[in-house]
C-alpha cells in the first residue's frame, strides 16, 4: 500500500494558545510502515498543550521499540503508555493537574489499516464519493443522541456539548477503543482525522462536498476545510490529518460504518428542513369536480340576484303606491 499525507493544525480564531498536537511516522523500517495522530489537549492553556504533545511523542516512541506484532494491541498499548505518561506529570505537577486529551490514531501494516480512539476527535473515510465517520465520539451529548433524547443535528447546540467520557490523563487507566477489525481500503479512498475545532464547526455534508465536487491536492484540501471552520467561527484549535490510498492491492472498501442512524451523511449543526407540507389527495379528480360546482352556484347565484334587483327598480312609485293602498 502507498499513501501521500498532508497534516496540519492551527491556533484558530479566538484561542491565545494551540493545545491541539498532530504527529506522523513514515515509511517506518518494522511492520507498522505509517502512524499518523490527531490530538486535542485540555486542562488549561499550559496543561492542554503538554497533554497532546505527550500523547503524540509516546505513541511514536512506542512504535519506534518492539510494538506488538498484533496490531490491535500495539494501538492500545501504545495509547495506555500516552495515559500514563500524562498522568505521571499532572500528579508530578500539581499546577497541571485535570490535564488531558483526546487521540486518534490510525496505522497502515501490510496494507490494512487499524484505527484506535479516546475522546471526541474523530476518523473518517471518504470512499465512492461518499463520506463515514468511523470512530463514535465518547462524550455526554453523543450518549443523548445514542439513548434517542436529541437528535446528531443537536449535538454542537447542546449546552454540555464539550464533556468527554473517556480521554487521556485524568486517572491512571483508561479504556481506549479500538477497532476490532482492521479497514480494507482501496485505491482513491481518503482518510481525515481532525480535532472537533474542524468538525465541531462544519457539519459532515460540508466536509463531504468540500472533498468531492473538486479534486483538490490534500494541503488545498486541508487548508480550505481549516478555512471554513474559522469562516464559522475559529473558536476553538483546528487539527487535521488528511491520509490518501495512491496503491492499494484491494478493489473493495470495507469498514464498519459509525454514522449516527438520524442521518445518511451525518453531521454536527446539520439542520434537517422538513418538506412541503401536503394535504389530503381527493381521488378521480372530485376536488376538482368540487371546485366547479362551487363556482356555478355562485355565479347562478349573482345572477339571479341582479336579475330580481333590476326588476323591482323598473317598477313605477305610483304602482308600488297603488298595491299598498289596495291591501
């Protein structure tokens, strides 16, 4: 397999300081040829920053020893290792304490690729024009829209929006998601992992447009989605990793697809506007039947109310005199 990347993270808009980190391995000499990772750091301006460059500098130094030849367990340990170095400094340095961060991290080894997740950053695949996420946020309002209580467009409105469920660093274990089967991609499909200053901002029918109706290189790519987050607001730090197949032994793309069910292209601030609304359709044209005979009464009933008025006013005074004197 052969891939071409391009990564990039920016302060935004708002912002006084990046707590977001992004790293990347090429081209590695072990069976784990490609590491790319995307993290969001928080706990503070300080904190934050330190949490996300720790993550992204363990999980390389682990893939630089002897990982585990099972790719699902060298992600997660290499994950768990981030954890416990994060963890290690904030109870070494009380004045980080509560700091940590989310992560994604996606690895290519004999031409499949194995994704791993904490937090709400997020991995997509864009393939046959089409666009999925493939990892499920672990936060509060994305249990809301699991249990049916809001729907995936309410998401970024909701007031607990930024509550994670799971990151890294906050206590010295931690679950980390794993994909239990590894991605079969083929040539042309495209993977994007972003901090939610991108997909917190600009809804997943945006980002699929901006990926398909124009071939773009991937740092056009990444700088023009980077570019509509800040037109809505770059409130927040934006980080994206864009990964492109340029070779791939496969002809069929598989994944389990995380779409939240609400939507076929799913996305966060993605309205729904309902369509036109219809009333009841009348059969064998009776509605219209209706219509004219409605209209006839009508104009039969103008008609003979002009008639009676004309001839009354033709009558003389004299001879409306006489009738009433004869009764």
């Amino acid at each position: 397999m052969k891939l071409n990347h391009f990564s990039k993270t920016v302060v935004g808009l708002v912002r006084p300081v990046n707590e977001d980190s992004i790293g990347a391995q090429l081209n590695n000499i072990n069976e784990y040829k490609n590491i790319f990772i995307v993290c969001d750091g928080m706990g503070g301006h300080v904190g934050g920053a330190i949490a996300s460059q720790k993550a992204v500098a363990s999980i390389l130094e682990y893939f630089k020893g002897n990982p585990d030849s099972i790719p699902q367990n060298a992600l997660r340990e290499s994950i768990e290792f981030a954890n416990m170095q994060i963890y290690g400094e904030a109870q070494s340095n009380p004045e980080n304490k509560g700091m940590g961060t989310t992560c994604t991290v996606l690895i290519e080894n004999s031409g499949l690729i194995y994704i791993a997740h904490v937090g709400d950053s997020r991995i997509y695949i864009n393939t046959d024009k089409k666009l999925y996420r493939i990892t499920k946020d672990h936060s509060f309002v994305q249990k809301l829209v699991d249990q049916g209580e809001i729907t995936d467009a309410q998401m970024e409105t909701h007031p607990r929006k930024n509550e994670l469920t799971k990151a890294l660093g906050i206590s010295a274990e931690i679950d980390v998601e794993v994909a239990a089967q590894p991605i079969i991609s083929k040539k042309g499909d495209k993977f994007i992992l972003c901090s939610d200053g991108l997909c917190g901002l600009i809804n997943d029918r945006i980002i699929s447009s901006t990926i398909n109706n124009i071939d773009l290189s991937l740092d056009v790519l990444a700088n023009r989605l980077i570019s509509l987050a800040e037109d809505a607001g770059g409130h927040d730090n934006i980080s994206i990793a864009v990964i492109e197949v340029l070779e791939s032994e496969h002809l069929k793309t598989k994944f389990e697809n995380k779409n939240n069910e609400t939507f076929h292209i799913t996305g966060t601030q993605e309205v729904v506007y309902p369509g036109p609304i219809q009333g009841p359709k009348i059969k064998d044209n009776r509605l219209l039947t209706l219509l004219i005979a409605g209209v006839f009464l009508i104009a039969v009933s103008i008609i003979t109310y002009l008639l009676l008025f004309n001839s009354d006013t033709s009558e003389k005074p004299e001879d409306k005199i006489a009738d009433t004197t004869t009764n």
